[in-house]
C-alpha cells in the first residue's frame, strides 16, 4: 500500500478533527525519525494508521482481539480507550493488507507503550502523545524531553499517563508500567 492510499483510508474512516489529529501525528513522527532515525517509511505508514479503528464499535474490536489471541489475559478492564491500537493493528493487516511487523507493532503501542520497543515503534508513541494539537499539561513536558533525546519523552509520556490514570483512579494497563521501567532504568544508568 501507497502511503497516499492509507492516507485516503484513513480519511474514510475518521472524523475531520481526528483526521486532522493523524495527519500532525505523521508530520512530528517525521520529524522525530529525521532526528532519531529508524525507518522513516514505516514511522510515516504506522503514524498515518495509527488511529484506524479508533471508531469502530468497542465491542467488535474486543472481539477481534479476542479472536486474535493477542494477549493470554483478560484487557476488557482496562478501558475501551486503548482497543483501538490492538485491534487497530489487527484491521491494518486484515483490511489493508499491511504485512510490515515494524508498522503493526507501532500501531499496537502507539497507545500504551510497551518495554522492548523498536526506535520505530517509540518515535509513533511519543509522536501520538506531543503532537502540536496536543495541548494537556503532560504533552508540554513530554514535548521538552524529547528535545533531550526520545527515550526521555517517551519516558515522560509514560509518567504522565500513569500520573493522569491513577489520579482518576483508573486502571492501568501493564505494557504502560513496563515501558516506564525501562526508561526510568536507562535514565537512571545514564547518570
């Protein structure tokens, strides 16, 4: 698939303002790739796919991810907020026919992160999180960090996260704390 064809798929299948919200996405995660490296085809292409199924019925993606057997637990409570991104990678591949690991996996983390992520996969996450449209207090210190080096935004969008979750006492899913542990112990050895 073209880029200029998930483009247009993903214009389909989103609102303007969510469309609007990708298509900053796709420009940070560039800029961050330009910076950081990675394969910039496949930060464009999962940046661009990253919010697919945002819309889609919240049942039907826990069914797909069910199907999938992705995960050996049980992720229904953990909020329908973050489906979109597994059962997002799951429909890029089924749908569009998109066969690339580097690209799904960036599009299963994009929402939670996850520990062992490729410099691809970390560029989509934090590109999702600080992208100028982002304008919650926890974007603008992400943001700073990232200026610093990736792992170090990508380490304070974790915090955030937790931060925002548990301050609405929310669950959290694990990938979410498993990412900031890793982080946290690089930026702990680089002292």
């Amino acid at each position: 698939m073209k880029l200029t064809e998930a483009v247009n798929a993903v214009e389909e299948a989103l609102p303007l303002r969510r469309f609007e919200h990708t298509m900053r996405v796709a420009e940070t995660a560039g800029e961050l790739a330009s910076k950081y490296g990675g394969d910039a085809d496949a930060v464009q292409m999962a940046a661009v796919l990253h919010d697919y199924a945002k819309y889609r019925d919240p049942e039907e993606m826990l069914q797909e991810i069910n199907r999938s057997g992705m995960f050996a637990y049980d992720i229904e409570g953990y909020g329908t907020e973050i489906l979109h991104a597994f059962a997002g990678a799951l429909l890029v591949e089924k749908e569009l026919n998109i066969r690339s690991s580097v690209i799904l996996q960036a599009i299963a983390s994009h929402t939670t992160g996850r520990a062992g992520m490729s410099l691809e996969e970390k560029i989509v996450f934090l590109a999702d999180y600080i992208e100028p449209g982002r304008t919650f207090p926890g974007a603008e210190k992400a943001r700073e960090a990232s200026r610093h080096s990736l792992e170090a935004g990508c380490l304070e969008a974790c915090a955030e996260t937790i931060r925002f979750l548990s301050g609405r006492r929310l669950p959290i899913f694990p990938h979410t704390f498993e990412a900031y542990n890793e982080f946290a112990a690089m930026q702990l050895s680089e002292r």
